[in-house]
C-alpha cells in the first residue's frame, strides 16, 4: 500500500531532486536558454507578420468592434453595433481583443495580437506544469511539441476562441498539479483554483471546456494523498466553484431585467438554449437533437465537409490528419508503456524510483482519449481546429514518454532505448503516410525524416551500452518526430490570408487544409445531404439549389455550417466582396477574412444613410451574420445581419421588422431578390418567413438610384454567394 500511495501521489523532495540532477551534466543556464528559445520560436510562429492577417475570422472582428460601443455589447458579446444579436459563443473570449483594439485602435493586427500572446503563455504554462511532474527535460519536450503542432500556429493566428481556451485549461491543469502537490489547505485553494479556470474557459466555448473535467477529476481523486472522504469533498467544492464560474453568465442573460441582444444560435434567444442545443447536444448528435432551425451539418452533412466523417478514424483522416495527428501514435505507445512499467513495478522488477507519478498519466492520458472521442465521434458541427484542445495532452505525453524512457535506462534497464526506437520508427512512419498524401507539396520531406528519424534508431541502440549517448539520442529522436509537423506548422506564418472562420496548416489541397476549400475531385467528401469535396464556383443564382423551400425545420438537405470554409471558392457574376485570389471579402482571409465593401455596397449604405438619417438602423443585412461583417468593419454605421451567424436565427423576427418600419426605425434592407430566404436559399423556416415579409412589404429600389451596376441587381453579384444584393426601401409600399 505504501508503494501504491509514493507512485500516485505528487513528487516527494527524493524525485525533485532526481529532476534536478537528471540534468546535471548541462550547464544551469541551459535549461533556461533552451526554454527562452522555444518562447521566442512560439512567439516568431504566432506572431510573424501579423499586419498581413487582415481581419482574420471576420465575424468576430465585426463582433469586437461592436462590442467597444457599449457596455451592454461588451458584456453579452453583441455581434452588431445596435445590439440585436450576439455572437454565438460567450464573449470572453472577445474581451481580451476588445481591449487590445481600445489599446491600439480597430486593427486585424490588434486583433491577433492577444491571441499570440495567449498562444505563447500556454506554452509557458504547458512547460511549469509538466516540469512539476516529469522534470526538465520533460518540460521543454512539451512545451516544443505544443510549439510546433500545426493547427495550435494556425489558431494562435486566428481570432477564433480556441486560443484562450486552450490557455485556461493548460492554466487548470498547472493548478490542479500543484494542488496534488501541496497539502492541507493549500490542496483545496489549488484545486478549487482550478475548477475555477475550467470555469473560465466555459465562457469562451462552453461545453467544449467540460471535456477535460473527467480527466481532473479522475487525477486528483488517485493521486491525492489522505483519506477518500476528505479528497472527495474537496473534489465536490472544486465543482461547486467551477459550476458557478461557468454558469454566472448563463444566469446573468435569463435574469437580465432591461432590453439585451438576442443570444445568437439560440432556438429561443436564452443562453441555456445555446449551451444545451447549438454548442450542446446540438455539436454531438447533430441537428436532430438541439440544433437551430435551419441548421445543418449532422449525420455527415457540413460537418464532414469540414472534418472528415465522424468515426473512429476521424482524427487521421485528409482533413485532420495533417493537422494534430503526427503524434498520436506515440501517444498512444507512451500511455501503453506508463501500464506496463506499472505493472513491473508492481511484480517487483522495477524500482519506484523510476516510476513518474500516476496523476500526470492519468490526467494527460484522459484528456486526449475523452477528447479524441468526442470530437471523433462528433455528429454535428466539426472544424479541424477544434483539435488544438488535444494539443496539450500529447505534448505532455510526448515529454512524459521521454523522461520515463530515461528514468529507466539509468537505473540500469537496457532495454529502455529499444522502446525508444519503437517510438520513433511508429511516428516516423506515420509521418511518411501523411507527408505522401499530397507528395507534390514538399513531398521531398520524406527524405529528411527518414534520414533523421534512421540516425535516431542508430543513436537509441548505441545508447543501450554508451550512457553518454543518451542525450544525443533522445534530441535525434525528438528531432526525427518533428521535422514534418514542424514543416507544416511553418507554412501558417511563411503564408499571408490564411484563417478566417476555418484555419488550417499545411498544404491547401489537403482536404481543407490552409484554409481552403477542397480541391476539385478531392478527398475526404461527405456523405450525402452535405455539401461535396470540390465544390463548383457559383453561378448567377448563386450556391446549387438556390431558391430553397421554406418550412419552419432544417433544409432537407445540407444546411449552413457555423463556420464557412475559409477560402471559398469564387463566385461567378461577381463574386465575392472584394474578391482576390483568395475569394474572400477584402481579398484576404478566406470566408470570413476579409472585411473590405465593394463599390456597390459603399453606394447601397451611402443611399440608406442619406435617405433615412434619423433611422435607428441605417441598414439591415440579409443573408447572415457574415453578409453584414464588411459594412461594420468598414464603416461606423449601425448596420445589423439578420438571422444570426447561420441565417437561421429568429431574430429580427417579422414582428420586430414590422414594428421597427412602422416606427421608423429601420427603413432599408438589402435582401437576397428571393424567397428562398438567405444564401441561395439554403435555410429555411425563420428565413423564408424574413424573405417573404420584405418581398411583400418593401418595394425593390433599382440600382440606377444609388449608382450601381444593374446587373448586380438581378445576379447576386453584391454579395456573392446568392447572398444580400438587391435594396429594399420598407418605408411605404
């Protein structure tokens, strides 16, 4: 039993000091240096070039510039400057990037600018908490994988919430090992500490920071010392604390007593609606459970466009793949291998000496396996980005997997460089897979990992007889599984426009992959009722099957994601605002990069201005939040989208436009020219309703009036996309 409680519980003085001297053949400011340069190495990937960014994922740049007009926007995280509709996550993720813009005025760059930050603090944080429980060594390991993993660069690069709530739970878990650490008191202000940072991150994506929650909790209840009803208890405070972190801004919007924004993705505009449907059951089942009206993505439809099909084999597939993947094998064999040495421990054979404490396995371990399920399994809405959760978990694998391998041979078990030499020949390997998926993109760095990844095999088996050797050993071999994630995690900086609502690294014709859409006959395609890989540009109506049926349900099939893929393809009679190369609003970005009005569009909001100056709202916006993110972004007017992010949302309701004309409020609205209600038709239900009011309320207002092309007027060219591009004048009809 004594055993048992020395190889669950946190280090004693004996194994920090064994931490001390495990590199004790370095001089004492190399340890330091090595750190300093993988925190400018961070620093470098997230931050190179940030003025070249644009407005990254436009919906939320809309969203911080409308949330610094008032306090009322700042707190619920308004997506409009009038207040209408909010985000749809909670906005704290947005509060940081509110200040910055406050700080240094509405730029992308500022922007971005606290995601880097962020970005680089996790791997500091990453690095003290794994150094507590594996040593040094361990530590920069970690913190070097966090570094290079592909898609954390590219959401580091991003304003998407993923950053902060990644810091928050790196945050957690350093607070919850040195709860496991300290005793009495001090236990149960660290752990409730960390219920509290969990809390935190379920204010930037909700459910989302809850999937780690099993793996603290199994941690500390293992690996703390004392007796179980006293771990239990302190257990139970900790999740009284984090359930009160969480939900006060839940609270807060049902107990609101004056006018608030509806909560954006929401079926009835509550925030409890939001956590429980649309970032809910909404996220894991797919749409029949949850999610919005006019929602699509379950059952293989968006969602597997973005990410691949849900299974089992999500997480290695074309569109993920390239992305988290490289590692996850050796992952795998490090949580293999910490059971085995266990098991050793336990019929006599190995020391407890070399033995890293039970929590940490446990605590990294459950974090990746419950979130690799989660998001392998994941029925609704699914971007490959949302794989930077599990980014932490297998670096401090990786790291742990090192130092055990370490502990072992120098207490005199040769056989601990041969495990080694497994690790790296599986990693190896399966970087070779993913590097010949696309082998006419860099498709030579094959050659470099073999070659790397052949001198660290020869330099682990040496070290089996030359102690001396180990060192060098272990660099190789970390160097060998990090030379091609590493090459794709130096495409996010060394490339410009990449990001928006769905960023990626590596090579864009991969799947999604660099922010783009698949390419033409790609792989990876979902299954029917989504939308196909290589998707045509569209024409003159718009997206295929423009003109949908309404219904107050989903579309019958396909249906808008929370997220368009960053780099659609460009429209034809048109395109897209401002549409470059990159086919993105403003030329930068992909959908939802870009926050550049066209010609046409300035003349649109100059006429609304002009002819409704003491109108409440200068203009709405058909077609979705990011229809509507350019003209706030590019101008100070009040300029709302209707319907939410997806178009679906029932705001403004058709009592509400009706109130609004009736009372002057809002006078102009520039529609879709259709009764198919948003994009092409593509939602139904609250949209139609929207479409068919204006369609029988508001007179059309030709182009001639305020100076545009008449051909837009008919094409959809405004917008692009079947999106908003004729004007409606609601005054009289």
């Amino acid at each position: 039993m004594s055993d048992y409680v020395h190889i669950t519980s946190a280090p004693a003085a004996s194994e920090h000091a064994e931490r001390r001297t495990s590199v004790r053949s370095l001089p004492t400011w190399a340890a330091p240096a090595a750190l300093g340069a993988v925190m400018v190495l961070a620093a470098i990937l997230y931050g190179w070039a940030l003025g070249s960014l644009g407005w990254g994922n436009s919906y939320y740049s809309a969203a911080v510039k409308s949330m610094g007009k008032s306090w009322t926007n700042f707190v619920f995280g308004s997506f409009d400057p009038v207040g209408v509709v909010t985000v749809d996550k909670p906005p704290a993720a947005l509060w940081p990037q509110v200040i910055s813009s406050k700080i240094f005025g509405m730029h992308g760059w500022a922007l971005i600018l606290p995601q880097m930050l962020e970005g680089v603090a996790a791997v500091l944080v990453l690095h003290r908490t794994v150094r507590r429980w594996a040593g040094e060594g361990a530590a920069l390991i970690a913190a070097l994988v966090l570094t290079l993993t592909p898609i954390t660069v590219a959401i580091n690069r991003d304003n998407n919430p993923d950053t902060l709530l990644v810091l928050l739970l790196v945050s957690a878990a350093y607070a919850l090992t040195r709860a496991l650490q300290a005793g009495g008191r001090a236990a149960t202000w660290w752990l409730c500490a960390s219920g509290f940072l969990i809390g935190c991150g379920f204010l930037t994506k909700m459910l989302a920071a809850w999937m780690v929650v099993p793996a603290f909790a199994v941690a500390w209840l293992v690996g703390a010392s004392g007796p179980w009803i006293p771990r239990v208890l302190r257990l139970l405070g900790a999740g009284a604390i984090l359930a009160a972190s969480s939900l006060w801004w839940v609270a807060m919007v049902a107990l609101w007593p004056g006018d608030r924004p509806y909560i954006g993705g929401s079926t009835d505009g509550s925030a409890w609606d939001l956590v429980i449907g649309y970032n809910g059951l909404g996220r894991v089942f797919g749409s029949s459970d949850g999610a919005p009206q006019g929602m699509g993505g379950g059952g293989g439809g968006f969602a597997g466009g973005f990410g691949g099909e849900s299974g089992l084999t999500r997480m290695f597939d074309t569109q993920v793949g390239g992305q988290i993947s490289w590692l996850l094998p050796l992952c795998g064999l490090a949580l293999a291998g910490a059971v085995v040495v266990a098991v050793l421990h336990r019929r006599g054979k190995l020391p407890a000496s070399v033995l890293l404490p039970t929590s940490g396995w446990l605590l990294w371990g459950t974090w990746l396996v419950v979130c690799a399920a989660v998001y392998s399994t994941q029925k609704g809405i699914f971007h490959p980005y949302y794989t930077t959760q599990l980014a932490p978990a297998i670096a401090a694998l990786c790291g742990g997997l090192a130092a055990g391998l370490v502990r072992v041979h120098r207490a005199g078990f040769r056989w601990a460089p041969l495990a080694g030499v497994v690790g790296v020949v599986v990693s190896v390997v399966w970087a070779v897979v993913l590097v010949r998926r696309v082998p006419d993109w860099n498709g030579w760095l094959v050659w470099p990992v073999l070659l790397v990844g052949c001198a660290a095999v020869v330099l682990l088996v040496l070290a089996r007889r030359n102690a001396r050797l180990l060192t060098v050993a272990v660099g190789a071999a970390v160097a060998s599984v990090l030379v091609a994630p590493g090459a794709w995690a130096l495409t996010v900086p060394a490339s410009t426009g990449m990001g928006g609502t769905n960023p990626t690294a590596g090579p864009t014709t991969m799947g999604f992959g660099g922010g783009g859409m698949p390419r033409q006959g790609g792989s990876g395609a979902p299954s029917s009722g989504g939308m196909p890989s290589g998707m045509p540009t569209a024409g003159a109506s718009g997206m295929p099957g423009a003109g949908g049926s309404g219904g107050s349900g989903a579309p019958s099939s396909g249906g808008m994601p929370s997220g368009m893929p960053s780099g659609m393809p460009t429209a034809g009679a048109g395109g897209m605002p401002g549409a470059g190369s990159g086919g993105a609003p403003g030329g930068r970005g992909g959908l939802g990069g870009g926050g550049e009005l066209t010609a046409d569009q300035r003349k649109i909001l100059q006429h609304a201005v002009k002819h409704a100056p003491d109108a409440r709202i200068k203009l709405a916006v058909e077609g979705g939040a990011m229809s509507a993110s350019p003209f706030i972004l590019g101008t100070d007017e009040s300029v709302i989208g209707m319907g939410g992010f997806t178009n679906s949302d029932n705001v403004p309701s058709v009592a509400q436009l009706k109130e609004w004309t009736k009372n002057g409020e809002l006078r102009y609205i520039l529609g879709s020219g259709t009764n198919g209600g948003g994009p092409g038709g593509m939602s139904g239900g609250y949209a139609k309703q929207r479409s068919d009011w204006i369609a029988d309320n508001c007179t059309k207002v030709p182009a001639s009036s305020y100076g545009g092309t008449t051909s837009e007027e008919d094409s959809g060219g405004v917008m692009g996309f079947g999106g908003a591009s004729v004007l409606y004048d609601c005054a009289a009809k």
